[in-house]
C-alpha cells in the first residue's frame, strides 16, 4: 500500500503543479487513496519531495532523487563536485564537468525528472541539455545552481 501510494504521490507531482499537502492529500483521495495529513507529510519526508520554484513564480513540489535508487546521493554528490560552469543560449544550457564527468552528471539530471527538461546528451566533459522552453531556461539553471550548493 506504502509502496503504491508513494508512486502515485510521485506521478501526481510529474503530472500536477501541487503546492501543499492538503492538495496532495485530496489528489490521492481522488484516486482512492485514504491519507492523513500526517501520512502525507511522512511520505513528502521519505521521498525526500521539495519544494520548487516554477516558471509562473510559484512553488510546487518535486522529486530531486529517485528515492529507490541507492545511487541517488552518490550521482547528486558526484554531481555537485564535477560541474564546473553553466552557460545558456535560448534553451540549451551547456554544463561544463571535470574530465570524465559529464556522463554521470548527465545521468543525475535525467534522473531528476523535471519536465522542463527535455534531455541531455554528454560527452566528457561537456553535456548539452535541452529546456522545454526558453522562459523555463531560467527557472531550471536556478535549480540546479541550488543543488550545486
């Protein structure tokens, strides 16, 4: 059941922009779910759910790591130490990694499944990653400044 609920909760967030708990609670209620607020709130914690900033200057939240892969802290620290710079032009933001980086960096970002990204493609140490839009460029660079910190 935890199992089940945690992966809607998941696929809600991809699919919704939620801001709070009760909208994530009445969400899984419309899919048969019967939550508490204090459900809810334990699941935001073990997904490791944040808050985000969306192109519209509202929050919403949204999974930074893939919470069943044991890889996930191991990419984000690899990935926080190995980029270099980022640049952008309209919607493409080029990373710049250290030697040998940009693929697991490049990983690290398709694994957090922003929709505002629509993919990346890696050499060694350069990745190219495309923005759905040019107005989301911003918002998504933000992001990943954030988590670079």
């Amino acid at each position: 059941m935890k199992s089940s609920r945690q992966n809607a909760i998941l696929e809600i967030i991809r699919e919704k922009n939620i801001d709070t708990q009760e909208e994530l609670a009445d969400e899984l209620r419309k899919r048969d779910f019967q939550v508490t607020q204090a459900t809810v709130s334990r699941d935001i914690r073990e997904l490791r759910l944040l808050k985000v900033l969306t192109a519209a200057g509202t929050y919403k939240y949204a999974a930074i790591e893939k919470p069943e892969s044991g890889m996930s802290e191991r990419f984000h620290r690899i990935f926080s130490e190995s980029v270099l710079s980022m640049v952008h032009a309209y919607n493409q933001v080029i990373i710049k990694t250290l030697p040998g980086s940009a693929n697991v960096a490049a990983e690290m970002i398709d694994n957090l499944y922003w929709p505002e990204i629509l993919g990346t493609l890696a050499g060694d140490n350069t990745i190219l990653m495309i923005v759905r839009s040019v107005e989301e460029t911003d918002v998504v660079i933000k992001r990943i400044e954030d988590m670079l910190r």
